[in-house]
C-alpha cells in the first residue's frame, strides 16, 4: 500500500541563491516533482546579492527525503547549507518536564514548602497513608510503565528506545486530561522484577499505566499487579484499544442497523489486544465470535498449551469452525483485525454479510487494503491516521486516568469499560454518524470530560457499594 507524504517525515531545508535568481520559482516544481509535499517556504535571511530561503517538505521515509534534498540542490545556483529533521528536532532534550505548581520566591514561601513546614504535612500522611492522595502528587500522577519489548510496530528495542514513546504518552495524558504522568522504563524482561518494581515505587502514584510490554507476560504482569496494588492498573495496549474498538463498533451498527448480539464477528488476533477487545465485546453483549490466529480459527479440539487460547477456545466458536481467516470472514457481519498485513483480498470480504463493517487495524499496513474493503463494506476503520475512522488509544486512556484519579478508585472493572466506551461513542452526535464519522477527533473539546463522568460515576458507585456490604 503506497504511503502519501507524511509530518512524520517532515524536514527543513536551508537555501542559498541568488537575490535576483529565478530559480526560487524552481523550488515546488523541484519538490512535486520526486513526489514531496512543500508545506512551508520562509525567507530567514535576505541581501542585495543573496537570500537565504527554509524550505520545508513532508516526504515518505527517510530515503524520500534525501530524494527531496538532492533534487532542490541539483537546481542551478541553489546551494543547500542545512537539512533539520522536524521530528528529531522535537525530541532534542526529551518533550516533557517537571515545573513546581507552587511559588518559591521568599524564605516564608520555600518553609512551607521544604524544611521546616513539610515535616507537618509528612506527618499527617504517617498517621493516615490515605492523605498521600489529598496532599502528593498521587491524587494526579500516574506511571507509565514498560520493559520495552513490544513498542510500537518497533518490537523489542528496549527500555532506552521506548523512551520517547512514553515521554509522548504522558505529553498526551498532561494534553487532554492534565495527568502528570512519569515515563518509567524498565531495564528488565523477567516478569518478577517488573511485578516487584512496580510495586515498590506505586506509593508515589494514583494509577499505573502498563505499555508495550509484549505477550503473554503482559497478562501475568497486569493481573499480579492489580492483585498487589491498591490503585488501579491499566494496561492500555489491551484495554485502551478494547474501549476505541467497542465504541467504534457500536455506532458502525448503528450506521448499519445492527445489534451487537445478533451479529457474528470474525477476529484477526489473538494476543493482547485481541484478547481484551473479545472479552469487552461479550462482557457487552457480543455472543457469536470466531478467532482466529497463526494457525486458523481457534476451537475446542485444538490442543493449547497457552491458557488464553484455551479461555478464547471455550468462550466461543460456538459452532466448532476448524477453518482459515478466509473461511471465517464468509457469513460474518463484522471482522476485526488486530494481527498482521494483507491476510485478506476483496474477494475474501465480498462474502461477508451485506452492510458489513471492517476494521483493519493492523498498523502501519492493514490486514485488507481500506480501499479495497470500502468496496464490499459499509463502514470501514483503521488504525492509520490518512484513513476515515482511526482506531487510536489517545481517544479513551486520557479520560479514563482522569475518572479514575478523580474518583479515587482501586480498581480497574470491565463495567467502568463499557462506560468509556459509551461514552466516546456518544461524543458523536446523531446528526454527525455516518459511515466516515463513528468515533471522533482525538481534539473534540468534550472527549476526555466525556469519558472521565462516566468512569467516575461507575467508580464512585462501586465504592458506595462496596462501603455498604462491609
């Protein structure tokens, strides 16, 4: 699938020519010519004999953008001086900071923060370890968490390269929630010492945030931890994606006509994230799903050694389908993709029901081509930003932190995910659904407050209720 020019490749190149050249009126031609974008052209220095001039282009990769580069310097009378990758410029020095929400200007000002007056507030924490919340940094902090060994579409690069992915994720949690969140990157893959070390540094947080950490050791992690932890534990490559799909899901029917528990749903996936979008869609309502993996649809009579296999194998399939992918799509309402590239053809699709959905969520390139799945599907989804309906973490994890912090809950349930996800469907309104329009813009002004009322309300209620049984 051909990727158009991309921000993501964005770069900047400084000229030099002559004041009197006609060769400025060269530069886009140049540029559209081996396929790049100009998105921007400023004069940043200028003489009576000669200008300096900063173009900047959006490419497709990096081999895209050295194309650009030459073929701007190849013009007559252009000299390039400098070329600055915009991305990389950005990172320079990391993207979040620490700034202290109080003023320090006087000795008064600095006593009450520091020595002497903090020893008072410390000691109120002593005496009642529930105050850290009132009066830490805990009541807004959350930890975002990984071992580095499934980040992105980058695989296992390591804690220090998963770096500036977590610093993204809690620019994104300080963006729309205004979350304090601490990248914590881990310099280990043993499941003990990630358990153990979260553990010991959960005092100064009111939420864990699991990322990246690769299957199956992700699942015994989550679940240790949230055995272990008195504040909730969230790992948001499963149930941040399982909240998106399950919104996205419900108003694609809602374009269509459909009932979650009346159609039948092919999954692509059977790891993390394919694992948490099951669970929440029968936790929902869903009742007939086939899932298929590597080795075909998965089904009692297959001998797993892996448990999750074996829960996915006795909690559907309901009719016993031994087949492929290909057979598991034909007669299906619904397919969902959480696995790998182009495992489906338009003919394959073409025998789905009609007024199908399909979400191809495989990133960058999808298990169908969207293109391709339009033709035979009536609402299709992505996880790729140049597509309609873009399945993305960002729309839910933002306001699910800030439900929880503001409740002040323990817990993570599958209840207060369903009410995430009714919410965000919800966002978009009835004159807004259509088949482009499912789930809306990561910048609706409303999204994260949208979705942190209703995780709260479900976290208050579950507190209350758990007061009045014990």
């Amino acid at each position: 699938m051909a990727t158009l020019p991309s921000v993501s490749y964005s770069i900047t190149v400084r000229l030099e020519l002559d004041a009197g050249s006609t060769a400025v009126g060269s530069l886009t031609t140049a540029v559209e010519q081996v396929g790049g974008m100009i998105t921007a052209l400023d004069v940043a220095a200028a003489g009576h004999e000669r200008i300096r001039i900063d173009v900047t282009c959006a490419a497709r990769d990096t081999e895209h953008a050295q194309a650009i580069v030459d073929a701007l310097g190849a013009i007559d009378g252009v000299i390039v001086h400098k070329v600055s990758d915009r991305t990389f410029l950005m990172h320079l020095g990391g993207k979040i900071e620490m700034k202290s929400k109080v003023p320090l200007r006087n000795r008064d000002e600095l006593s009450m923060a520091y020595t002497p007056g903090v020893a008072r507030v410390s000691q109120a924490i002593a005496a009642n370890k529930d105050d850290a919340r009132r009066l830490t940094i805990k009541r807004n902090s959350v930890a975002v968490v990984t071992d580095g060994s499934a980040v992105l579409g980058l695989g296992n690069i390591g804690p220090e390269a998963a770096m500036p992915v977590m610093e993204g994720k809690a620019a994104l949690f300080k963006r729309f929630a205004d979350i304090d969140a601490w990248p914590i990157a881990l310099d280990t893959q043993d499941v003990d010492e990630i358990v153990r070390t979260v553990q010991v540094i959960a005092p100064g947080f009111g939420g864990i945030n699991l990322e990246d950490i690769s299957a199956p050791r992700c699942f015994e992690v989550e679940a240790r931890l949230r055995e272990l932890l008195d504040i909730p534990v969230f790992h948001d490559d499963q149930h941040g994606t399982a909240i998106v799909v399950l919104a996205a899901l419900r108003n694609a029917l809602r374009v269509v006509g459909k009932k979650l528990d009346q159609v039948r749903i092919t999954m692509s996936g059977a790891g993390a994230a394919g694992t948490a979008i099951l669970k929440l869609l029968m936790h929902a309502g869903a009742r007939d799903v086939i899932v298929c993996d590597i080795q075909g649809a998965v089904h009692a009579g297959r001998e797993e050694p892996d448990p999750n296999l074996r829960w996915i194998a006795e909690h559907t399939n309901r009719d016993g389908y031994t087949g492929d992918l290909k057979g598991a799509v034909a007669g299906s309402d619904v397919f969902i993709g959480v696995s790998a590239p182009n495992l489906l053809a338009g003919e394959d699709v073409a025998e789905m029901n009609d007024d199908a959905i399909i979400f191809a969520l495989a990133n960058p390139d999808p298990e169908i081509d969207p293109d391709v799945a339009r033709l035979h599907a009536s609402v299709v989804a992505t996880g790729r930003s140049d597509h309609p309906n873009q399945i993305n973490n960002v729309l839910v994890f933002p306001g699910f932190f800030r439900g929880l912090l503001d409740a002040q809950s323990h817990h993570v349930t599958s209840d207060m995910m369903v009410a995430a996800a009714e919410a965000l469907a919800d966002v978009v309104t009835e004159d807004e659904l259509g088949p482009n329009y499912i789930i809306p813009s990561v910048f609706h002004a409303d999204l994260s407050a949208h979705v942190a009322t209703a995780v709260r309300e479900v976290a208050q209620r579950d507190q209350k209720g758990r007061r009045d049984l014990g």
